[in-house]
C-alpha cells in the first residue's frame, strides 16, 4: 500500500504544533497522527455541478434532482413512484426529443434511505471517469457510498462509514447534526488505488470494525484507503482488522 507519493507532495492534516514548556495538570497529550503526503498531481477535484430542473418525463420514476456531465448526459437521482424498500438511486441517461429517457447506467440502490445525494469528482486522467460521492440517510448523514462512473456503468467501490459533526441551536440547546463529509473529503491517488482524507477538525465514526460504534475522531486519525473494489478503513495509518492489510 503506498501512502507517500513522489512528485509535488504537499503536507495536509498534520498534526498541530505543542507547548514547549509541560503545564501543570495538563490532560495527557493525544496519540500522535500519521501525516498523509498529497501529490497534488493526483488529486481529484471536486466539480461545481448544478441542480438542475428535471429534463425528462418518466412513468415509474419519481425524479429528486438532476445534474448535468459534460458529455451530454445527465445523472438524476430517483426512486420508484411506488415506494418500495430499496428507495433511490442515480440514473445516469441522455435525454431523447420525445423527452423520454435513455438510460444509460443504473446504481445500486440505496436501502431505506431517503438521500442518495452525489457530489462528483474528475481525477487527472479523464479516461479514469468520475468518482461519486453519494450522500446517504434521513435528516442525518449515514455517510457515504462510492462509485466510480466509467463505461456505462456505476462501479460499486465501497462505502465510507463517517459523517461531519456540526452543532444546531435548537429550543432546548445545542443539538448535534450529522452532516454530508463529501465537501471536506479530499481525494487522490489513481482509480484503482485512492485515499481520501478529510479536511476537518473531527469526524463521526460510525463503525471503527474494532467494537467502537458512534465514535468521534480527529478528522486527522482517519482515511480510507479504496483498492480492490473496497473502502478500506485506517486508522493512524493501519487497516481495521476487517480491512486487511
């Protein structure tokens, strides 16, 4: 597995400076982080993609949003107008005069979910194809499933367990909200061996695969590492057991 690239490495989410000097009844120091090296060479950057009016009119699809590619097609994100158990999906189609739609590709479905919200991301290599960041859950985030969109096709990649913690004033006080981490993810690498950090102060960990549920992490201690057709789950830089190594 390589964490260190070659050319252009850029430092991100190092771990922050320390007091010289010991004070007195200062909490133990946190266990340090393992800095991830970016080559800024391999970054996938995120695209600014609309949500667009819907293009296309279809019988058994209820249709949420749509966005449109550079290629003259468009993803939407629908579920059947019969509400079933397996909820949305992205549907990535060309649009045809009769404004019937050409469906191209179809994703798994995303269970009982009420968001399937995509975000998009071009690697340096176009022909590598999009990765897709889809938001999942209900009022919270559940975190989120990848795919990579290439020949025609939605390649299932695995599923980041981690959402973004942010603190709501409700009536009663603060509330904690689980927000998408797809606008803090940072991702690079080649298709078939990327990481993904993110930039931010904590994440919510769902499933450390070690017996910790609902954990919350400096954002540095945690990274997925997708190879294989799977997410990989590290953290401080070593796979969860049920990642391998």
């Amino acid at each position: 597995m390589r964490y260190l690239r070659t050319a252009s490495l850029l430092p991100v989410l190092l771990v922050g400076g320390c007091d010289l000097v010991p004070r007195k009844n200062a909490p133990p120091p946190e266990k340090p982080a393992v800095a991830v090296l970016i080559d800024s060479a391999q970054v996938w950057r995120p695209l600014a993609l609309a949500h667009l009016e819907d293009n296309v009119r279809h019988d058994t699809l209820l249709i949420q949003t749509t966005f449109g590619l550079d290629d003259g097609t468009y993803v939407m994100v629908a579920s059947n107008v019969e509400e079933t158990r397996e909820g949305l999906r992205l549907v990535r189609y060309r649009p045809r005069p009769d404004s019937s739609a050409d469906v191209i590709a179809v994703s798994k479905p995303g269970y009982d979910s009420r968001t399937m919200l995509p975000t998009f991301h071009r690697g340096p290599d176009a022909k590598a194809g999009l990765l897709v960041l889809a938001n999942m859950g209900e009022r919270d985030s559940w975190g989120q499933e990848v795919f990579l969109l290439k020949d025609d096709r939605f390649q299932e990649l695995g599923f980041l367990d981690v959402a973004m913690p942010n603190w709501d004033q409700g009536d009663e006080g603060p509330v904690r909200r689980l927000m998408s981490i797809a606008p803090v993810s940072v991702v690079h690498g080649t298709a078939d061996d990327l990481m993904i950090s993110f930039q931010t102060d904590s994440v919510l960990l769902y499933d450390d695969q070690r017996g910790g549920r609902d954990l919350t992490l400096p954002a540095q201690r945690v990274h997925y590492n997708i190879r294989g057709g799977r997410a990989i789950l590290l953290i401080d830089g070593n796979p969860t057991p049920a990642g391998g190594a």
